[in-house]
C-alpha cells in the first residue's frame, strides 16, 4: 500500500541500521514460502506495541505489526528477494536521522509524520479503509 523509510531511534536501535525500510501491507498478503515466525515484542519509546516477526530458524525479523493491528504488516522490504524492489514512498522520524544519511532528490521527508489523506495514493487508501475500517 506505501512504503516508509523510517529514521526514528527505535528502528535505528533494533535493526542496527540507520533506518528501517516497511512495506505496509494487508497482513492476508504476506506468504511465507519456508520455515516458520516467532513473535517478538519489542519496547518503543511510544510506549505502543510494537510485536516483530522474525524468522525461527535465524532470527530475521520479517515484519512488524505495530499496535496491535494484526491485519496490518509492515513488511521488511529489504528481507524480500529483490531488495531493491519497493523505494521509499517518504521518509518519516528524520528528526533522529542519522547526520550523515543524505535523501535523493525530490524525496518526501517529514520531521516526524505525515498527512496520510495527503501522501497516500487513493487507491493505497481504500484498501487501508477496507482492511481497518473509516477513519482508523
């Protein structure tokens, strides 16, 4: 549906990364082709929920659900095959970005957060309306 790259110091700290790139997606949607996931809750500075899904086998977090919302993943873009398929839609929480990390030209960045009426493309906002609800 969108694809965040997120720079918030919780995503730097359990990645071990200086971002985290998540795929939202309809959590009916994700197929695992091997192995088994164990379900890992993780602190955040929000004080939500945040529970990752991480690979049995190696510990690979695969997607994350944040808040609970079960049918919503956060799909770990750079766990799929093609690493490189799905570019950030925007880039969020780079108020925490690291001083070095640098945006390609014409990137959406935002301090925190952002307007999702006004980023989302129309269709990206059905399906999130069909899977949550209206105004969730």
């Amino acid at each position: 549906m969108f694809v965040h790259c997120c720079h918030c110091s919780d995503c730097q700290r359990q990645v071990g990364s200086a971002f985290v790139i998540n795929a939202l997606i309809e959590t009916d949607r994700v197929e695992m082709l091997q192995g088994e996931t164990v379900r890992i809750t993780m602190p955040t500075d929000s004080g939500r929920p945040h529970d990752t899904h991480r690979c049995a086998a190696c510990g690979t977090t695969i997607w994350s659900d944040y808040g609970r919302r079960e049918v919503l993943s956060f799909l770990r873009a750079t766990t799929l095959d093609d690493r490189a398929a799905l570019p950030p839609d925007v880039h969020i929480f780079t108020r925490s970005k690291l001083p070095w990390v640098r945006f390609p030209e014409g990137a959406r960045v935002f301090d925190v957060y952002y307007d999702m009426q006004a980023e989302w493309p129309p269709e990206s906002l059905a399906r999130r309306e069909a899977l949550l609800g209206p105004g969730r």
